[in-house]
C-alpha cells in the first residue's frame, strides 16, 4: 500500500516550512523514525523522522520548496496493514485538514518525547506545553481534526497568542503574503554570455529575503547619526577586560551599548515597542529583550538577549559570545530568534563609517553600531588632543516615531557612552 506523509504541526504558529534537505530519495528503503527530511521553519532547521518503513515511492517536494502543514512531502510504499493511507483514497483526517503530527526530531530544536502509537495527538509544543503545567495529555478530549489536541484544549491557563506573539511569527512570513510587493517583470539569461552562476535563495537566506522586503515595504525608514566620544569608555572596557576575561569570556564593547540603549529605551518607551498594523497600535513593552544581529555562514540572524536590563556588563558578555557560539552552530531554539523589542546591529572592527540599517519588523528601531577610530578633537579648553571616535547611527519607522523622539533617544545613549561610569551607578 502507498501511504501519503504530510507536513506535520510542527509547532503552535507555524503555517508552512521549506524543504531544506531529504535524506532519502526515490527507491530507497527506510526504516521507521529514520531520518527522512530536513525542514526550515522560523530560522530553526527541523529533523522530521519517517514515520512507516517502506520503500520511497515518490517525493513530491523538492528541496528550496515551501510546503503548507498538511501539504505532501512523500509517498511511502508500505507492506499494508490498517494505517496505511492511499494516494487516491485520502483517511477522513485528510479529507478534513492536516494530517496529525508525525514524531519529529531536531539536534537544534529540542522537543519534547514524541507520540507512539496509541498516544494523544498533540504537536511537540503542546507535549512540552502540557509536560510544564502538569497535565496528562491522555485525559484531554482534543477537539482538532481527528481528535488533534489544540492550545485551547488545554483550558484557561493555557497561554493565549498575544499580539506580540502574533507579530513575532508575522515577522517571519513571507512579505508576499502580507503585502503583495510591485509586479517586476523576469530576467531572462538568454543572450547573457557573461552568467556565471544563479543562486537559489533559499533556506535562511530566504528567511531574509522575505523578512527584509516586508520590512522595505511595511515601515517609513528613516537614519539619525551621532558621533560619539568613546574614549572614558576605552579606558574602562579595558580594566574590566581583565578581570571578565579570567573567566573565558571576551569582552567587546557591544555589552556596554546594550546597556546604554536600556538606558534611551527606558528614557524614550516608544521606541522598545513593535508595530501592530493590523490594528494600527503601537505596541510598547514593559521587557528589554535586545536583538544581536549575528553574521553566520548562512545568513544573518538575530539571538535575542532576554531582560538586558536585569543583567549586568560582564553576564551580557557572556550570554551574547554563547549565543553567537551557538546561532553559528544551527544550534539556537526558535525561542531564541524572536520576540525581541529592539535591534543592534554591529560589525565590530568591520563598522565603518556610518549605514542605515533596515528595522527587524515589527520593531520600530534598530541602532548600527560603527568602528571606533583614533583622532585628534579640539577640546572645550581650546587644545588638541586625541580622542576615540564612533558613530552610531538609528532606524526608526517614521510612521510611528518623530524625528525630534529619535535625536533624544540617541542623545541620551550617546551620553552613557561618553560617561560609562552611569552604566553602574543606574538603580534598576
């Protein structure tokens, strides 16, 4: 018999993934929980195990294809038996909507145990949902598609999608779907001699792709720039060195600018806040979860350092080097790469002189940070001297933050910076 897998609830929230790797193809035999495709879904690379032994009959999505939960991935020929599912005669399940979640697997998404046979039909999320309150999942009636367990299901304490959370995976959907972009005709190569390659873009890049272009399409950008005196900061980062870097952490500038931007954050709160379009609300949060723009060998992501208020220089330091470790790796949770409240984005030694960096929609602000050089500064006194200099330079969405807003809030960073010892003397 031909049994038809489809896309699996991978999580509460995801609506599609992209087909990143098969592990398989057509003719080969595999066993069941072997692995059988690699899917991308929120910047997190999922594992997703075979769930019958057979041979490959057909694959039905390439890889760089985007496929819907509950869409066809594969047809499986099996030995029979009752849970097979024909490719012409769908089971009722399918005929009603996605088929339920198959076990999947991921060495950078860990999850909680997956379901055998006999057992509630429920998505990871919701297993590890219910694991943290305590609740036995056999005793829940589920009242999804062929009796799936749903997050309501699980009563009044389960955690509702707020708007933030629905902004957060809005911001990973493809611009398209949101906001169709401007018809552009094709590109042809034919008479091109000069092509020496095409890209694909896919995987994270796509990921970019798509989350750039509804960022363009979505936001009234606009960039303030502020030169900044860092030579007390100099000084200081280089006596605290010492002493951080005793414990295997490096210690870079970046944590004393994720203090200075709490700081300008608490002092201007509408710029720690994300865009709900849909409702036309501005949505400031009480939180200061600073988003780390990290280059990989993929793309660009963003790791989120949760509550950078709560921590301090050298517990910043270290959180930032681990999950740079770790996003480089593959090896971040999807939790990881959203629900952040603002951006930096920094090429250290590599800043340059100034940029205009595109927000992480549906934030409302992102701070690029640029290299610090040594020049000579006429002083109040009427001396020469030398000085470290940098530049920083502030995205806003203009919709919803006035110019005069965005100076201040710099303004006020920019004075943190200048004097780093009010980093330490701030009453939190």
């Amino acid at each position: 018999m031909t049994y038809d897998f489809r896309l699996p609830d991978i999580g509460e929230g995801v609506a599609e993934g992209e087909v990143v790797e098969w592990f398989v193809k057509e003719g080969d035999t595999i066993q069941e929980d072997a692995p059988l495709v690699g899917v991308l879904t929120d910047k997190a690379n999922v594992e997703i195990p075979s769930p019958k032994a057979g041979r490959i009959a057909k694959i039905h999505a390439a890889v760089g294809v985007k496929v819907k939960v509950g869409g066809l991935l594969v047809s499986i020929e099996t030995e029979g038996g009752a849970s097979a599912a024909s490719a012409t005669s769908p089971s009722p399940v399918e005929e009603k909507g996605p088929a339920p979640a198959a076990p999947i697997v991921s060495p950078a998404v860990p999850l909680a145990q997956a379901p055998t046979a006999g057992s509630p039909l429920a998505s990871p999320y919701l297993r590890r949902l219910a694991a943290e309150r305590g609740i036995d999942l056999t005793r829940i009636q589920g009242t999804g598609p062929g009796g799936r367990i749903t997050e309501a299901d699980l009563g009044a304490t389960s955690n509702r999608p707020t708007a933030v959370a629905v902004m957060a995976a809005l911001a990973q959907a493809p611009a398209s779907k949101i906001m169709p972009p401007p018809t552009i005709a094709a590109t042809s190569t034919e008479g091109m001699a000069d092509v020496a390659e095409r890209i694909p873009i896919r995987g994270i890049r796509r990921v970019i792709f798509d989350h750039l272009t509804e960022s363009t399409h979505r936001a009234a950008h606009f960039t303030y720039v502020e030169e900044v005196d860092v030579s007390e900061l100099v000084r200081v980062r280089d006596r605290m060195a010492k002493h951080v870097e005793k414990e295997g952490v490096r210690l870079s500038y970046l944590p004393f600018i994720v203090k200075g931007v709490v700081a300008g954050l608490r002092a201007h709160p509408h710029l720690n806040a994300t865009m709900d379009d849909t409702r036309e609300e501005l949505v400031v949060r009480s939180a200061y979860h600073i988003g780390i723009a990290t280059q990989t060998a993929d793309g660009l992501i963003v790791p989120v350092l949760r509550n950078a208020d709560r921590k301090s220089v050298a517990q910043i330091a270290k959180e930032v080097q681990q999950l740079a470790e770790r996003g480089r790796a593959g090896k971040l949770e999807r939790s990881e790469l959203t629900g952040s409240t603002f951006t930096i984005s920094s090429l250290g030694a590599l800043g340059g002189v100034m940029a205009t960096p595109i927000l992480n929609y549906p934030e409302v602000g992102i701070l690029g940070v640029h290299r610090i050089q040594r020049r000579p500064v006429y002083r109040a006194d009427g001396t020469v001297g030398p000085a470290d200099l940098m530049n920083l330079s502030v995205s806003l969405d203009h919709r919803v933050i006035d110019g005069y807003e965005g100076a201040q809030f710099l303004a006020t960073v920019k004075g943190y910076l200048e004097d780093p010892h009010q980093l330490f003397a701030e009453l939190t």
